[in-house]
C-alpha cells in the first residue's frame, strides 16, 4: 500500500518535468552507486580468492621428460 501511495505522490512532479529534458535524477544515482558497491565488492572477493590458488604444477608422476604423452588416440586425426 505505501509503495502506492509513494508512487501517486511523485505523479504531480512527473507532470512538472519539461518534456524535453530527461535526467535520471537522485534514484539513478543511486541505483549506480549500488551497483558501483556491489562490483568493487566482487572485484574485492575475486582478488582475494585468487591469492589463495597455488599455480605451481605438481611434478608428474610417470616420466620426467616434460613432453606431452602420447596417448591411445594420438595418431588418429
């Protein structure tokens, strides 16, 4: 009901906006600020998730030549 009653409020200052300048105003603003918020958080998250990854290679355990093996379907094409 409020949700309502706060849209039939803001309908007079809809009427009073010149037609040809359209601005997004104070709620634009802040639905961007709040995005804004949210991706610096993520960036924030990710960057501290990927310090955890170790990128070091374990050594392989059948060979120590380093060359890719050759396996059952290597010459087929």
């Amino acid at each position: 009901m409020s949700l309502s009653l706060a849209l039939t409020q803001f309908v007079p200052l809809a009427k009073e906006v010149d037609e040809n300048k359209v601005t997004p105003g104070v709620l634009g603003f802040i639905v961007f600020a709040v995005m804004a918020l949210a991706v610096w958080g993520l960036m924030k998250s990710m960057n501290k998730h990927m310090q955890k990854v170790d990128f070091k290679e374990a050594p392989d355990a059948k060979g120590g030549s380093g060359a890719p093996s050759a396996g059952p379907n290597a010459g087929r094409g």
